[in-house]
C-alpha cells in the first residue's frame, strides 16, 4: 500500500497493466522460441564478434602496418573497419545474412517477411557503424538500426 500527498491510501490491487509483449517478437506475429523467433542477444554478439573477428584477420593478412614504436605489426584499422562494412552489405542479401549471423543460426529478413533487398544492408550497416543505434533496443530486442530499415534478425 502507498500514501499519496494528502495521506490517502492507495492500493495496487485495483489496478491491471495490460500485457503488452508477453516475449520478444510477439507483436511482430513471431514465434516465443525455436525456428522464427527473435535471435536473442547472447546469439547477436557472438555472431558480431565473429564478424569483427574475422574482419580483423582479413585485415591483418592484407593490410598489416607496423606499429612506428615497436615495428610490430597489426590490421590497418580503416582497412578492417571497410572490410566488415562491405562484408555486411554483400553477404546479408546474398545469403540471408552476415557469417557470423549464418553460422550462429540466425537469418536477417523483413519484418514483414522477405527478402531485405539491397537498400536495407547498406542502410542497416551504416547505422551499425555509428554503434549507438545497435545498443538501443525496443521490447522485441530490435536494434534501432533493424528498426529503421523494417527488418528483424530471426533464427533459422
């Protein structure tokens, strides 16, 4: 029980709070779990850090530099950062998502349903790069990049 401003009791009892998302992805019509249903965010950052990962590797056997202290070398960092961009873009069309997203079992699609098109990924991994809208979720654990660009990542 609470006390108001003036000393009046309320009480909660009284009150019902309509459920709105029971899970993640309810509102979108997707499944609670298994095939279809939100890739939840342990199997989103795994699937970023393969991608990063990966880039980085790419970057370091192609466009290594050596530190001017040490004289050791490490990935050019625009070089890796351009790498996941484009990988990002080719790859989501193509095949329904990044590699890391594939491998993880997740897919990107349209939440609606679909194929994303081409616009979507370079839209989607522009906002990416800015890092703040991927770390911004809604109740269906939608990122703001996804949100804007009207797609939804789902496990496959």
């Amino acid at each position: 029980m609470f006390r108001a401003c003036y000393g009046a009791p309320i009480t909660l009892d009284a009150v019902t709070v309509p459920v709105e998302n029971e899970y993640p992805g309810q509102r979108l019509g997707l499944p609670r779990e298994g095939r279809g249903s939100i890739g939840r965010p342990g199997r989103r950052i795994a699937a970023l850090l393969v991608d990063v990962a990966c880039a980085g590797l790419i970057g370091y056997a192609f466009f290594s530099t050596p530190d001017p202290a040490t004289g050791v070398p490490f990935a050019n960092p625009l070089a890796t950062n351009l790498i996941f961009f484009l990988v990002q873009i080719v790859f989501i069309p193509l095949i329904g998502g990044s590699p890391g997203h594939r491998l993880l079992g997740m897919r990107l699609e349209l939440a609606s349903g679909g194929w994303v098109g081409v616009w979507r990924p370079i839209v989607r991994t522009l906002l990416l790069g800015v890092i703040i809208p991927a770390v911004v979720w809604d109740a269906d654990q939608r990122g703001l990049h996804d949100k804007a660009v009207g797609t939804v990542l789902v496990r496959s």
